[in-house]
C-alpha cells in the first residue's frame, strides 16, 4: 500500500510503497476513510531535531484518523468489518492510573506503550496510508449514525482539541461573558463552532487572514478581528477587545497559534480571574508577572483531549452543531495541502482521503 512518511526530521515526508498491516491479537486494522492534516505536522517538518522528542522518523504521518474497521485481532469483540470508526490518537500504556482513567494524553508509562511514541503518526504509523494499524481496539469510538468517517478524521483532533480546552473552561463562559479565539484555522474555527454549540458566551476571533476571519463568522462568532491589518496592531486589538467588554476583559482566551505576539495579545486581554488558555505550538514565550496577565488569571496549557470527551465531539457533530469547512485531497496530492496550509491559503482543515472512491465496505 502507499504511505506518505516522515523519513527523516527538517524534511519533506514522501510517497512511498510498504507492506499492509496485519492485526496481532488485540488489534484492529482500520481501513482508512480522511487523516487530517495538522498544523503540528508542519512542525514535524520543520521544527524537530534527533533527540528533542522522545520518539522520531521514519514514521507515517497522520494522526487524526477515521475508516471503517478492516481485519480484527484475536481477542477483539464488538468490532464488525465494515463499522464505520473514529481513532482516539493519544495511544498510552494502558495501565498507569491515568490511561485507566481513559486520559491517555497524560500517560505516565510510555516506555510501557508499545514503543515511545505520541501514537499514530507521531512516532508509530498512522492514518496517511490505505491502512492504519490500531494497537489496541480501546482507541476505536464507533460513530453514531449520521456522521461520515472523513468528517469524523477531523473531529478526532481539529475538534477534540479545542472541545477539550474549552469544555475545562465551562464554569467560566455563564451567559454574558466572552471568549476570545486567537488563529481561526483547523482548531480555530472548530473551537469557536463549539464555544457557540456549548455556552452562551459572545465569541471574538481574531486572526491575521481575511478569509480566516469570514469562516470565523460562518462559524458563529459575533465579532472577528484583524490583527495586522485594517483593525491595527496586536496593542490596538487588545484595545478593541477591552473596549468590546466595558473594559473588563474577555472571561477565556484561546491561543490557536502561540506566538511571541500572540501570547503577549492573550495575556493583555483577559479579564482579572479569566483563563488563559494556550494551545497552538508556536513555540513563543508568555511575559509573567504578577500584574500581568491581570489578578488571578489561570494560565494554562492543553493537550488534545480524551476518548469520552472524543465521543461527546462525535455527538455533537451527529446532532448538526459542528459543521467542519473541509477540503479533501487524495493521498498523492497531500504535500499539496499541507503547502497551502503553509502558505497561508488554507481555510479550514484540509483531509487527506486515501481510500477515496471505495466506499465503506471492508
Ligand atoms: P492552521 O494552520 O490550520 O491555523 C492557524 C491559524 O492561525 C491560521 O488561520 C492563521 O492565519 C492564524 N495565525 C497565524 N499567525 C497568527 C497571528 N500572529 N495572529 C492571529 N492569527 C494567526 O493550524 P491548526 O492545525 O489549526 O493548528 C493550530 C496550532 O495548534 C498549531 O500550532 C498546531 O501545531 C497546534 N495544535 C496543538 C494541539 C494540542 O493538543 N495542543 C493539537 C493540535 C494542533
Ligand atoms: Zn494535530
Ligand atoms: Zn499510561
């Protein structure tokens, strides 16, 4: 079968032959329907060097997956070939009190887990292939009815992330207050479809594109901002912001990019007990003192999300209140999106379908 592979870091991942996987016991081979393509792979690309993670190339990119399930391991019940499945990425040991608890992301054995890795493509192989070997079938969540498997690659991390950090925000979006979304692109514009699906808070966005800040609106926010362009600088935005609340300051703020200049807009725009939430990669630094950000602010960082919340993600999907702006591209023409994405020219979440055509059948 055809993979797109990571082969070395600071370099372009290539097209290339390798075999079909083949599910030992506990195993689930998912024959893949959309793996989307993350901003963090670009980061792979571009930013990683040997030992500045505990895992590295070759392996093949994609770790937003969703198919239907293929070949079954021994062992594996309630699984059907056929059934149309979604892939919660974080792959941990399985055993330490946190994987037990269903929050893989924070597993504290990965030298337990099969080999160090974040999980499927990002380390060990994912879903940039015709076929994705799952290590375990506790990481499928079938979906529910209505929801087609390349919406639902999406959904496993372009929602999943936002929905996560904004869910742990709830008790401080009541009726009346704010939420600011910094970066409007495959997480951004989810997160504010979410913030609109699940409070009543009114949502700012702010980004540097104008076709960014048009899917903002379609999105749901009530107001979207352009920082670097007509609406001023970073200063000049957080002004609008602080003037849009009656000076008080947004009660949440979601950083999507992590910028030197994004984290210094999130930290002049919170308001005092606000949270500040960073989730882009960025790879920028927050200035922290005790006056800034303002009184009690919680500053926070927040990695992708666990498999209940995942399934809560596919649910509200199903129901019709998360609508993701999807381009798709056939698993030749990946590099393609991922160009785009590069370039600034992508709206919404490019994903990649490399069974395209084949329907759903097994
Ligand atoms: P994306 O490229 O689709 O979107 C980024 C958006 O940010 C674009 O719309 C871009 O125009 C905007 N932007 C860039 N610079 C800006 C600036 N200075 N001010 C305002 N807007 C700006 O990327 P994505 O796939 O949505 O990922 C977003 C970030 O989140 C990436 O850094 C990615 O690696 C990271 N990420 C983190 C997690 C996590 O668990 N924490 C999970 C997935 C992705
Ligand atoms: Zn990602
Ligand atoms: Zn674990």
């Amino acid at each position: 079968m055809r993979a797109l592979r990571l082969t070395a870091w600071k370099s372009d991942p290539v097209l290339v032959e390798v075999p079909e996987p083949d599910p030992e016991p506990g195993q689930v081979v998912v024959r893949v329907a959309g793996a989307g393509a993350c901003h963090s792979d670009l980061h792979l690309m571009r930013d990683f060097d040997e030992g500045s993670l505990p895992w590295g190339p070759p392996f093949t990119l994609g770790h937003e997956n969703a198919g239907w399930v293929h070949r079954i391991g021994r062992g594996v019940t309630g699984l059907e070939p056929g059934m149309p499945v979604a892939v919660h990425g974080p792959w941990g040991c399985g055993f330490c009190s946190r994987c037990r608890l269903g929050i893989d992301t924070y597993c504290e054995r990965p030298d337990a887990a099969p080999v160090p890795s974040g999980g499927g493509g990002l380390g060990l192989d994912g879903g940039m292939a015709e076929f994705l070997l799952v290590p375990d079938a506790r990481f499928l969540v079938p979906l529910p009815p209505g929801l087609d498997p390349v919406t639902a690659a999406a959904l496993t991390d372009a929602g999943l992330t936002p929905y996560h950090a904004v869910r742990r925000s709830w008790p401080k979006l009541p009726p009346g207050s704010t939420a600011v979304v910094i970066g409007v692109g495959g997480l951004g514009h989810l997160a504010v479809q979410i913030l609109r699906a699940t409070t009543a808070a009114r949502v700012i966005a702010v980004d540097t594109r104008p076709k960014a800040l048009d899917l903002a609106l379609e999105s749901g926010a009530h107001l979207a901002l352009r920082s670097g362009g007509p609406d001023g600088t970073t200063a000049e935005v957080a002004a609008r912001i602080r003037e849009q609340t009656s000076g008080r300051g947004a009660d949440v703020v979601l950083d999507f990019v992590g910028s030197d200049g994004t984290l210094a807009l999130a930290a002049a725009i919170p308001r005092m007990l606000g949270d500040l939430t960073l989730v882009g990669i960025g790879g920028g630094r927050l200035d922290f003192s005790f006056f800034s950000p303002p009184y009690e602010t919680s500053v926070q960082s927040t990695y992708w999300g666990s498999r209940p919340e995942l399934a809560e993600v596919l649910e509200l999907a199903a129901q019709g209140l998360l609508k993701p702006a999807l381009t798709r591209f056939p698993l030749e023409e990946a590099m393609t999106a991922y160009r785009l994405m590069e370039r600034g020219e992508l709206v919404g979440r490019a994903v990649i379908t490399p069974s395209a055509g084949e329907g759903g059948g097994a």
